[in-house]
C-alpha cells in the first residue's frame, strides 16, 4: 500500500511529502526522505521493546501492561517532587497531558528545550521574535544566514525544501539569485556550499554580531581590524550584502545557543536583525532539533503561561530557568521520581545529574531501548508517532500539522498510557 504525503517525525522541518510503502505491516520503501528520515522509518522493528521491562535483583525481566502502569502510578503518588522531562518526541495531545499530570502531582515537567533552545526563548521573552513561516523564506528570501547551524548534517533537506536549492515564487531565478552566507567556529559541510562563510574563535559570536549591529547602525568606524577572529574587511561586505538583499533570513542553531553567551547571544542576533529591518526585511528563526521541540513550548505556554522547567510545587505555575529545569532539579538532588517521555536524557545530561537519576525511581516511556534505560525501573514501549500513532506536531517556524499514522502494530500510544496513568492519579488525589 503506498501513503503519499507522509510527515516526517524526524527533525522539526516536519518535511509533509514523503511517500511510504508498506506490505503485510511492515515499512519497504521510503520516497522523498533524508537519510535521517529513512533510517527513522526503516528501522528494524526487531529493536523496539515488544512488552514492558522492568529490572530486578537478577536483571531485566518482562512486564505486564498493567504492572508497569500500577507501579508508574505508585512511584509518581509516592514522590514529594517528581520530576517529568522529555516531551519533545511525541505528539501535542500527549504533552498536555503530561501537563495536566504535572499540575496535580505538584511536580516539575520540562523538556528538551532547557538543554537545546531555552535561550532562544529567553532571549525572545525578552526582545521578542521577528519571525515568518519557512513559506515565506522559500518564497522571498534573496539572502540566508546560518549561524552556528549544520542543516546538511542536522536538517538534511531544509536547504532542499525552503532555502538554497529550492524554487521561489517571488525570485525568476532563485538558485541563482539567493546567497548564502555561513557563520562558524569550524568549516562544515553546509559551508561548503556558502558564498560566504566567517570563521569565528570560540565564544566569539557576541562580539561580531555586536560589531555588525554596529556597521549596520553607521558606526564602522568603532570597529577594530579583527574581531574574534574576523578581519574587519569582511564584516563590512557581510554588512553591506545583508543590507542590499530584498528579503534576509536569519537561522541560527546549538552553535550560539549553547556557547559562551547563551541566551545573550540570540538578544543579539534578533537586535541585529531590528537594525537590518531599517534598512530591508530581515526575519529570524531558530533552528529546532526535535519534530514537536516547539510544540511543547507552544503546549506548555497555552496550559501554564510558561514555555518549559515548570514547577507546580507551590500549587501554580513557577517558572524559573535554571532553578526549575531539569538538569539543575537533578543535579541538586531535589527531584525523588522521574517520568522521562520520548527522550534520552542520560545520553545528554552532565554526569551529576545522571548520576541522580538512577538513585530514584524512574520510568521511561520509549519505543526503544537507549543510555536511558540503563538508569530506569521500568520501560514501557509505545507506538512512534508519524509511524503507528497520530498527534500534532508544531514546525521549528510554529506551524502546526497533523502527523499521521500509517500503520497498526498494536502497541498502546503516549496518549493511551499517560491517560490512564492521568486518570488513575486523579482517582486517587481526588482531583
């Protein structure tokens, strides 16, 4: 049977035109897909856990639905400060949720987010966020900047799909008229194929996006010869190529999110790009990891007022990066139980933090075992969406689409656990 128009669940480019063949149940072809894409569809169904573990004295040993379910509920009523993180693998029902659950355990629920793009959004709550819809980037833009970005490696088929070799209904010759310009600290794959690319030292970024503001603002003339890095030469023609394209696209990645900076570096780039918006329009865009990374920020925010690192322990919402996100609960030893959801922390958590999640109970709710399930109690297997469940799932512009299901392998979805774990936690708060 051939599904035409497939979502991809891989990266939040939600790529919506893969075509996918299945026969007797299983995957055989994928159409239009990057390989991070295929693999994710073509993956051996031999991996994915057929029943729930759970580990004991003498090692790991299957469980019932039921069990697992019973012992999940036990462990979140019996803890003081439970702790929910993930979120951002999953569909959008799932994740409120998870919210709701959070609220009346009195707990913590956070996401990826805290360790990939929270300082966007920090950075956004305070400067705000000139953005567009990829549309309106693949249609329009004559000028796109990557910053601390990989799309060839990270987003395979972004550049294909919305920016370097895609067609534009407002550009006669887009491949041609479009340039591309590539910001560093090393040369990547996607630099390769820039027509300009600034290699920066380390940490450097907040000062030459200072230093461009300023050339923008007419102040070149406070600009040192090099700047960490860059020689004053070139930032003046990036200036000037910035300044002349009808239509500019900024997207920046982990490589200035998660360096020296943090959130101050994006408040510099969305300035920059105010600065350039006097001159010609210029917009800005995150580039998210995860296929619903933003739609738990969107969900949260909808829900609690706050985008993630939630704390319900005062009876409403608090929010406090930093003190409330889940590395540093963790790290403090101040969470006693923890439900990971669609994500691998123990993979990309300091060793601190790690460390305490296996000292507590925890429950992993994942098709597949990963470096997780080596500090859990208990996993269960659920269905993958975009694969054998549906939900909504939020693009890295903010655009929601439906994921669909194309198969049926029998296995409960997130919606269908957390449910019952929800409704079985509000029977016994009373709630």
């Amino acid at each position: 049977m051939l599904h035409e128009d497939v979502v991809c669940p891989f990266c939040a480019c939600l790529c919506d035109d893969l075509k996918v063949e299945t026969d007797n149940g299983t995957i055989v072809k994928v159409d239009n897909a990057c390989d991070l894409g295929n693999h994710k569809f073509l993956t051996d169904d031999d991996h994915r856990l057929k029943e729930p573990i759970r580990r004991t004295p003498s090692g790991w040993t299957s469980a019932t639905l039921q069990h697992a379910i019973d012992r999940t509920v036990e462990i979140l009523l019996g803890a003081d400060r439970p702790l929910l993180y993930g979120w951002s693998g999953t569909h959008g029902e799932a994740q409120s949720i998870g919210v709701h659950m959070a609220e009346v355990l009195g707990g913590v629920i956070d996401s990826t987010t805290s360790v990939c793009h929270g300082p966007s959004i920090l950075a956004i709550q305070e400067v705000g966020h000139p953005g567009c819809t990829l549309g309106q980037v693949k249609n329009r833009a004559d000028l796109v900047v990557y910053w601390g970005a990989n799309p060839i490696e990270a987003h395979p088929r972004h550049m294909s799909r919305y920016t370097t070799y895609t067609d534009g209904f407002f550009l006669d010759r887009a491949f041609k008229e479009r340039k591309v310009i590539v910001v560093d600290i090393r040369r990547t794959q996607t630099a390769e194929v820039a027509d300009e690319f600034i290699l920066i030292k380390k940490g450097g970024d907040y000062a030459v996006l200072s230093a461009l503001r300023a050339i923008v603002r007419g102040k070149s003339d406070m600009i040192p010869a090099t700047v960490a890095g860059v020689t004053k030469e070139q930032l003046l023609r990036i200036a000037e190529m910035c300044k002349k394209a009808k239509f500019g696209a900024f997207f920046f990645g982990m490589g200035i999110t998660q360096t020296q900076g943090k959130y101050k570096n994006i408040r510099n780039a969305i300035e920059l790009v105010d600065e350039l918006n006097r001159h010609t329009k210029f917009t800005l865009t995150p580039m998210r990891g995860h296929y619903n990374v933003y739609g738990f920020n969107e969900v949260c925010t909808w829900m609690t007022g706050y985008p993630y690192a939630v704390d319900f322990c005062r009876g409403m919402a608090f929010y406090n990066p930093g003190e409330t996100s889940a590395v540093d609960i963790l790290a403090r030893k101040e969470c006693d139980a923890c439900l990971v959801v669609a994500s691998d922390p123990a993979a990309h958590f300091p060793k601190d933090a790690v460390r305490h999640l296996g000292e507590i109970p925890t429950v992993q709710i994942d098709p597949y075992p990963n470096t997780t399930t080596a500090f859990c109690e208990l996993q269960i297997p659920v269905a993958v969406t975009g694969i054998d469940a549906q939900g909504t799932s939020y693009r890295m512009d903010g655009v929601p689409i439906r994921v669909k299901s194309i198969l049926n392998r029998g296995y409960p979805t997130d919606t269908d656990i957390l449910g019952e774990i929800y409704r079985r936690i509000k029977e016994a708060k009373r709630v």
